[in-house]
C-alpha cells in the first residue's frame, strides 16, 4: 500500500491510496481533479475510486468532473451526507476492496457534517493501517461542530478514532498543524510532546514539506480533543466530563485568535 498527498486548493490535502500489486488506485477527496489524474499519471496508475469524506466543497467539489475525466469512477460517500456526484452510499461498517491487498472500512464519524466518513484503511499484514479523516480529525485539532453536538463528536473522535490501533497513521484533510499546535500549547503549556511536535512542524512548513501524516498515539499524546477523558485536562479547563470538556475546548479554540 502506497499513499501519496495531492496538496491543493489552499491547504486542502486529496490523497491517492495505491494497490501497488495490481497499479489500482483510490482518490480521496480529489477537490482538483486535474491534479488527482497528473498524480496518478505519474504514479502509473488506475484511478478506480473515489472516496469521498463528506460534502463540503473543498471535498466534494471535484467529483462531477472527476467522473467526466475518468468514465466509470464509482463515487462513494456518507449515506447521510448527500454527497455531489456520489454513485455508491456508504453506512457505517461497509467494506471496499481495493486491488489485491487493500481493504477500506467506512466508519461514520458525525459532527462536522452529519453524514462524515473517515475511511480506515489496511494493507499487507506487516504494512501500517491508514485512516483518512477529513475534516473530523486534525493533527492536534478537530473540525468545528457544524452539523452536530459535543457528544458526537466526542463518539466519533475519542471513541471510533481512538481506539484504532496506535500506528495507524492520520492522514486528514487540511495543512492546520501548526495552528493546531499553536493552541493545544495554551491548553497544555507544560506538554512537552506538544513542545517537540510544534518545533518539529514548524521546521517542516519552512522547509515546504507537509506535517501528514501523523499517527493515533501521537494524537493520544499531542491532541487536547482527543485527551479529553484525562482528569488532569478536565480539571485545567474547569470541567467535570469528557464531553464538557469537549465542548469547552472547542468553543476556546473557537475563539482563539493566535
């Protein structure tokens, strides 16, 4: 299993997932069609999916255009989510196969929109899994509460994401790391793996290299959202639950104009 980041748009990133037995290739959110197809042009590659994580415009924007550039694409996405272009609705627990080796899972993960998929993702036995996590899972963030509550989205980010497995790395859909880091700091000012990630992030961004992906257990460590259930960090925001202290972080970060 090969991944590749497209990065386009502003900081949006759309990812091929390769089968590289069979040259078979999945495009997530591929927002700029053109650049998807060049990529997977260099790659050698079949494009013979689409996964889509939810129906914003920077995600699903590209899908009618995708399937005019490439006849026969299936289109897949949330069956809550009325995703564009969309040929095959998704619910939580649906399989994919791609090529030989690569098994897709969809996993319902609401809040930012109502219908969000986040797409894990395995490969050969001695490969990592990958999730693909749109815009519910940041690097040390998670999206704003469009369409859904604090306690979904505690569900979605702590409960269904968290408990993958520890090296499955996060590939999500925006370049917000930095930012991210910026604020989990004033979170946690004394986490001093979120010292080391953030001078780690800031170095990558200089140099124009991306900060995906990253990995659940470095979430588990660097991610305020996703440290919610830690009593320490309940009790520095004040807080009696996870989910409280859920909503409160977000609504800081919300306001946060660092």
């Amino acid at each position: 299993m090969k991944i590749v980041e497209v990065p386009c748009l502003e900081d949006n990133y759309s990812y091929l997932i390769i089968d590289e037995s069979t040259k078979e290739a999945a495009a997530v959110d591929p927002a700029e069609p053109q650049k998807v197809i060049e990529a997977a042009n260099q790659q050698g590659v079949k494009l013979s999916l689409v996964l889509t994580t939810h129906h914003h415009w920077d995600h699903a924007g590209g899908n009618d255009k995708i399937k005019e550039l490439v006849p026969g694409i299936k289109v897949y996405g949330g069956s809550l989510d009325n995703v564009r272009g969309c040929t095959h609705e998704l619910q939580n627990g649906d399989t994919l196969q791609l090529g030989s080796h690569i098994k897709i899972l969809s996993l319902h993960t609401p809040c930012h929109t109502k219908g969000h998929i986040s797409y894990y993702v395995t490969g050969k036995e001695e490969e990592d899994p990958a999730v693909f996590t749109g815009d519910t899972l940041f690097i040390a963030g998670c999206g704003k509460f469009f369409e859904g509550t604090a306690e979904q989205m505690y569900q979605s980010l702590c409960v269904t994401l968290g408990s993958l497995p520890k090296p499955t790395r996060v590939y999500c859909g925006h370049e917000y790391t930095v930012k991210n880091l910026q604020f989990a700091l004033t979170v946690e000012p004394k986490n001093a793996r979120i010292q080391e990630k953030l001078a780690w992030a800031n170095s990558q961004r200089k140099a124009g290299l991306p900060t995906i992906p990253s990995t659940i257990a470095e979430e588990l460590e660097t991610n305020p959202f996703i440290r919610v259930d830690l009593p320490e960090l309940q009790a520095s925001i004040g807080c009696q639950s996870p989910v409280e202290t859920l909503r409160e972080i977000r609504r800081m970060k919300d306001n946060w104009r660092g």
